[in-house]
C-alpha cells in the first residue's frame, strides 16, 4: 500500500543481506547488453563487457553503410545533382546510413546509463519497499532474459532481410536512373553500390531500428510490473510526482534514437512531397502527428504508474483532511472556549502540526508522470529533422514558429 507519509529515517537502503543483494541487481540493469549481435559484436572486438565504445562503433557502421556505397559509386558519388538522382543529394541515404545508424548505435550508451541511473535511483531513494525488492529483482531478471532472446534479435534480421527484398522489387519497378540503379529499356540494372545498400546498409538500418524498439519494449515491460509493487510513494513530495518525478525523465536517455528515427521518417516524408504540394496546414498535421506517435511510445510504461499515484492522491487527501479537521477544531476550542458544531462526548486537546500546507501539496499531486517539461529534448529531437525538411519547400519563419508552438505545448 502507497504511504500517504513517511517517517524519518536514517536508512539509506535496505539492512538484510540477501535483500541488500537483491537492490543492487535492479541497479545493474544494462538495456544495450546482452543477445546474439552483443556477443558478435564482442567477438570482433568491437566492444567489451566494460565498454560499449559506441563512438567507434558508430564510425565504423556509418562508414560500412554510407561510406561504401559512396566509395563503390565512384567517380559519380561527387555529383550533387538531385533530377539525376545522386548519391549525395539523396535525402533518404544520408537519414539512413548516416545518421541513422550512427544515432542508434550512439544511443546504446546514453540509454544504458539513463536508464540505469533510474532503477539506481528507485532504490537509493527507495521507492520500491523492502519486501518488495525480491520481487522487484526478479522482474529485472525477467527483462533481461528477454533483452538477451536469441528469438527477437533473430525476429528482427527476417524483417530486416524482408525490408532488403522490397527494396530490391522497388529498384525494378522505378523509373528513372539513380545512383542505385540505372534504368533501361530492358530493364533496370542494379549498380555496386545500390546492391550494397540491398544486401548490407538498408538491413543494418532496420534491424537496429527494431532491436532498439525491442528493448524499449523490454524495459516499457520491466517499468510496469515494478509500478505494480509495494511502493513508498509520497503525497506531499515536493516533485509534485509521489517521489517519481526522476523516472518521468526517462525517455530523454532516448534523445539520440528519436532523433535517428525521425530523420529517416522526415526524409521519406520530404520525398513525398518533392512530388506532391506541401501546405502549411498539412505540414503542422504531420508534425503534431509524429510528435504524438513519439510521445505515445514513452508514455506507455510510464501510465502504469497513474494508478498508484491516484491511490496515493486519494488516500493522503483523506488522512490529512481528518487531521486538518480536528487540528482546526482544536483551534476553535481555544479561541472560543467550544466548537461551534461540538459532539455529545468532549474531544480531548491534542498538540499537532497545522496539516494545511501537506494538505495542498496533495491536492496539486500529479497522477501523470508525463510532461512537457520531461520531454522538451526528445520533442525536439523528433521534431527538428521534420522542421529541417520543411523549410526546404516552406517559408522559414512560419516552420520556425509551428516547432516552436509544438514544443511548448
């Protein structure tokens, strides 16, 4: 049950051994360990238990990914020429190859530290009760099991794999030359580079697109069976939040990742509309749209902790007006002598503290953890791709002044 109060305590975590042990395992939640393109990874080197070194990494995929089919397009890679579909001037290679992967793959660091500066924090404080940290600790062992499944990761490169093969038909079927593919009479001719980006850069994108998804899952997953412990929540916490305002801050961690997500969305939206009119009205719609998609994805776990902070609300609004009631009859008494209203039986006089700021701090407890306040950077990072891409077919200013009105929402 949620505590409308807490007493002081000189406790800094939980004394049993054993659950001591328990409380450290939910702090050692690392969300970018773990599974079959982990191990791979650590096999060539790339990375160890230690260091996830997504720096180098990042380099190395982006330049596997963009930087081959550059290299292979050679000497035409250099033509910036748009109506004759070159390399660089092609919107989706660069939020792709580019950014794309090397945003997922710089995430995998800020994720792993964010994430488990969270559950660290649910314990130092704590949140989570004791007898609730074995519980707590098997709910973490639960994810990681699931973060480490051989299945979806293996789940995620057939969808990579199928991603390939629609590309592949999709060169077949386009009319005019690119740097991918050259167009014929007889047919279309895949080039070097465009088989490159079929076979090796386009499923790199989107299998760790979706093994990031997966793992938000996981962690969406391992939020929601913690919001269903016994928590040691706070009516009156100054955060406004119950003691979990920290957690609402959460999906910054995923700043890196949005923002890769969103250019690879904001580049096919861009190319749509290289053949389609662009309106301000249709423009603010999609921005909203995917501001909301976004939103919609953090706040998933993060609404499971709605019911126990309206249990807590409650339930502190309740205890509190019982102590306000009789703090404020005990004044009457000794300002007039009686209460006004005053019982058959004589209420004795009891010292106690005037309830009436805990009280008001209660009334104003926020149930929902999501705000604009925790989510201004991931707003922007999902927005601004979409900003960039409309100013190229949009005054300047009116696209300005939508970002600005999304983000202060």
């Amino acid at each position: 049950m949620n505590e409308a109060h807490s007493e002081p305590s000189s406790d800094l975590g939980p004394k049993d051994p054993r659950t001591a042990s328990n409380a450290t395992e939910l702090g050692e939640f690392l969300a970018s360990h773990g599974g079959p393109f982990f191990e791979l990874q650590e096999q060539l080197k790339l990375l160890r238990q230690s260091a996830l070194r997504a720096p180098a990494r990042a380099a190395l995929f982006v330049a596997l990914a963009w930087g081959v089919p550059f290299l292979l397009g050679l000497p035409r890679s250099f033509s910036l020429d748009h109506g004759r579909g070159a390399y660089l001037a092609d919107l989706g290679v660069w939020a792709k190859f580019f950014i794309g992967i090397g945003a997922f793959v710089l995430a995998e660091q800020q994720v792993e530290r964010g994430l488990q500066a969270k559950l660290s924090q649910m314990v130092r404080a704590p949140i989570i009760a004791p007898a609730s940290i074995p519980e707590a600790a098997a709910i973490v062992s639960a994810a990681l099991r699931k973060r480490d499944s051989r299945a979806a990761e293996l789940v995620c490169l057939l969808m990579a794999i199928f991603a390939s093969c629609l590309s592949y038909l999709n060169f077949h079927t386009v009319g005019t030359s690119s740097w991918a593919v050259e167009h014929l009479p007889a047919g279309n001719r895949i080039s070097a580079a465009g088989w490159w980006s079929i076979c090796f850069s386009l499923p790199l994108f989107v299998f760790l697109f979706l093994r990031g998804i997966w793992r938000h899952f996981v962690w969406a997953q391992l939020l929601r069976g913690l919001a269903r412990l016994d928590l040691r929540l706070v009516a009156t916490h100054p955060d406004g939040k119950g003691g979990l305002a920290f957690l609402a801050q959460y999906p910054n961690a995923y700043v890196f990742f949005v923002f890769g997500m969103s250019c690879a969305v904001a580049a096919a939206v861009a190319k749509n509309f290289l053949h389609e009119g662009l309106t301000m009205t249709t423009f603010t719609m999609v921005m909203s749209g995917w501001l909301a998609i976004v939103i919609s994805f953090f706040a998933y776990p993060l609404s499971a902790f709605t019911p126990p902070l309206s249990r807590l609300r409650e339930e502190g609004l309740a205890l509190l007006g019982a102590q306000a009631t009789q703090y404020c009859r005990t004044a009457e008494r000794k300002a007039i002598g009686r209460n006004v209203f005053s019982d058959p039986t004589p209420e004795p006089d009891s010292e106690m503290s005037d309830p009436a700021k805990h009280y008001e701090a209660s009334r104003k407890l926020s149930v929902v953890l999501v705000s604009r306040s925790a989510v201004v950077p991931v707003a922007a990072g999902a927005l601004i791709p979409f900003a960039v891409a409309g100013a190229t077919k949009l005054p300047y200013k009116e696209v300005v002044s939508v970002l600005k009105k999304l983000l202060l929402l």
